[in-house]
C-alpha cells in the first residue's frame, strides 16, 4: 500500500493525528507500506503556486522522513495533478522520480480538469504535465503515473453527463458507493479485466491503481476486489506507487517505444454500454480513440485524436482548466469534438496514424 498524508495532517498535533501518523509508520515497519506526501488534496498546481508548491513539498518529505525514522524517504509523491516544473524538481532536487501526477480523463468532476494525457506511465515532457516527453530536450527524468483507473467507456464522458459518473471504475467510491454493493463490485473487476485480459495480451502487460479517501470507508470493497483479483489472476503483484514505477523506469529509459493499446466493450453498468466497443491507441506522438457499436458492426468513429508534437503550455496563474486539448477531445466539450470517420481528418493526421498503425486504413 501506499499512504499520502496532507500538511495539515502531518502538522496536527491532536491526540488522533499523532496516533494516526505512528500508525503509518508502522505500516511501513511491518508491510514494507509506502508513507509520502499529497499536496494540496489532489489540485496543488491548480489553486497554489509552483514555488510555493515546492517549498511544501520539501518541508513535507522532511517531516515525512522523521516521521517514519530509519532514513526513511518515499519513493515517490501522490499528487492527483501535478505540473510539469514541479515533477522536474522532484527529479532533479528532490531524487523522487516517480509521481502520481494526473487523474487521466478527469474533466467536470471534483475540483480540478486535466483530460489529456496517456493512461499509463510515461515521462512528461517540460512543457505540459500530460504532454510526453518527445526527446532529450523537454525529458522529465519522473515518471508520471494516473491515480484512477477507469472503465474506457464511462471515462469518455463530461463529469456527470447524462446522469452517469465518468469516474466510475475501480474506485469504489465511484462503484459501490453509487451503484449498491452487487453492480458495484461487479464493475471494479470488469474494469480490472479491460487492463489485465485484452489489455494485458495488448501490451504485456497490465496495471491498475486505485486511490480512495480511507475515512470514506470502504475497507471491505478493497479486500473484496484484492481478494477477487488475487483469484482470477494469482500472478498479480501489489506494489506501492514507487516500487511500480521505479520498475517501470528500469525497463523503460525514455518515451520512444510507447505504444500502449487497449480495446474493451462496456460493461452494461450506468454509462458503460454494453453495445459499444473503444479501442485507444496511445504513443509518444498521439493519442487516438474510436468507438463503434459491435452489435451492429458499424464503423468506428474517431472521438479523441490529441497530437503530443505540437507545442503546449499549461496555465501561468490558478485555474481549474489544465488540459491537453488539440485536434479531438473525447469529452465534446468544444464545437469541434465530434465523433469523425478517420478518413475525415485532414491528410497530415492520417498519415502518422497509418504510418504507426498501418492496419487502421482498412477502417476508414
């Protein structure tokens, strides 16, 4: 497991929070549990500053260290989001190279919009947070992990659009909290086994996370589904955040053999359509969704196509709004985001689909 504590909470000194954070540290002595730091409750660059960001963040790890004893230093920082310049200091002067630095696809829910980015880890670019690294020049030597992972179908929606939650995943909060205990459950293990079936025979290999507020409760959704994966797929590793993504790093120097693929039907839970099939297909350069209806063999649509070569800034000053928005977004929010054959985007976007996914123009 790994456990990230906010400032006030490290700071508290009432009876409770003293006891709370000795705890932790006695998950990490018994366990081997992970023990670090969330700045800002998920949405530290979106409504504090960089420097002042940073400042926190160093105070923190110090208080985090002394807290665990023993030398001890996290490997890595949960974040919810966290901006580009931010992650390049935990590389660079903090010696954290692993950050769970965006919720991917999350736009109209919670308190922060950050849609964007690519569902698995990668190496940011210094130019925008969800922006891949496209070489030596813009490389963040962080690995930026997403902290929700959601079931494809659901996570194509605007917050709450039509009633549905796009959040719904492997959360429970978003499952059983919402859906009652039998859907709920159900819907945390189809959305595991987008990832660790197709996905896993897609790409080699599968990875889900799942960040939950441990006051909420919960605790016997998780050992259900912990259980229920252990089950269905008894190799399955339970890492910390940084053990995963220090491993990660190890086998994965740069951004130039990404090419993460993913095809999964819905699931048949509120905002998962069981008729309806998303394939994404996600690399350094781009990344590329199409959504058909299988039942009908109907041709696919394009609804997301969001080009990494081009250049990007994220925002100066505080706002919600962080995304990384281009060609298509799969969310509709703008004119522009509507679902599109490929042979409906202009010639230079057609050809590095089918440079890299040749067998695509067959699909036109």
């Amino acid at each position: 497991m790994t456990w990230a504590i906010s400032w006030l909470a490290l700071n508290d000194n009432r009876k409770e929070y003293q006891e709370a954070r000795k705890l932790l540290a006695s998950f990490h002595d018994r366990y081997g549990d992970e023990i670090t730091f969330i700045p800002g409750g998920y949405f530290a660059p979106m409504y504090d500053t960089r420097a002042r960001n940073q400042q926190t963040i160093h105070k923190a790890l110090q208080l985090i260290s002394t807290m665990v004893g023993g030398g001890y230093r996290p490997q890595c920082i949960v974040a919810g989001f966290m901006d580009a310049e931010n992650q390049r200091f935990l590389a660079t002067e903090q010696g954290i190279h692993v950050c769970q630095g965006q919720i991917w696809s999350q736009h109209g829910i919670d308190n922060g919009d950050g849609d964007g980015g690519i569902c698995y880890p990668y190496y940011p670019s210094s130019e925008h947070y969800l922006k891949p690294a496209q070489g030596a020049a813009d490389f963040i030597d962080c690995v930026c992990l997403d902290g929700w992972t959601c079931d494809f179908l659901s996570a194509r929606r605007e917050g709450f659009q039509g009633g549905f939650n796009s959040r719904m995943g492997v959360g429970p909060i978003e499952t059983v909290g919402n859906l009652g205990k039998t859907v709920g459950r159900k819907e945390m293990m189809d959305t595991t086994a987008m990832h660790f079936d197709r996905g896993h025979a897609l790409n080699g290999f599968g990875w889900v996370t799942g960040i939950w507020e441990v006051s909420i409760g919960h605790d016997e959704d998780l050992t259900y589904w912990l259980q229920a994966v252990h089950d269905r797929w008894p190799d399955t590793q339970v890492m910390t955040e940084g053990a995963f993504g220090l491993d990660w790093r190890k086998h994965t120097p740069t951004n130039a053999s990404l090419n993460y693929r993913f095809d999964a039907k819905g699931t048949g839970a509120p905002g998962s359509e069981k008729e309806l099939e998303i394939e994404w297909f996600m690399n350094r350069e781009f990344r590329l969704a199409l959504l058909h209806d299988w039942t009908k063999n109907s041709p696919p649509m394009a609804i997301d196509f969001t080009r990494y070569d081009l250049k990007a800034e994220e925002p100066h000053g505080l706002q919600r709004e962080w995304s990384l928005r281009n060609v298509l977004n799969q969310k509709g929010t703008r004119a522009q985001d509507k679902p599109i054959r490929l042979g409906q985007l202009s010639p230079e976007d057609q050809r590095r689909i089918y440079e890299r996914y040749p067998n695509l123009k067959n699909r036109t």
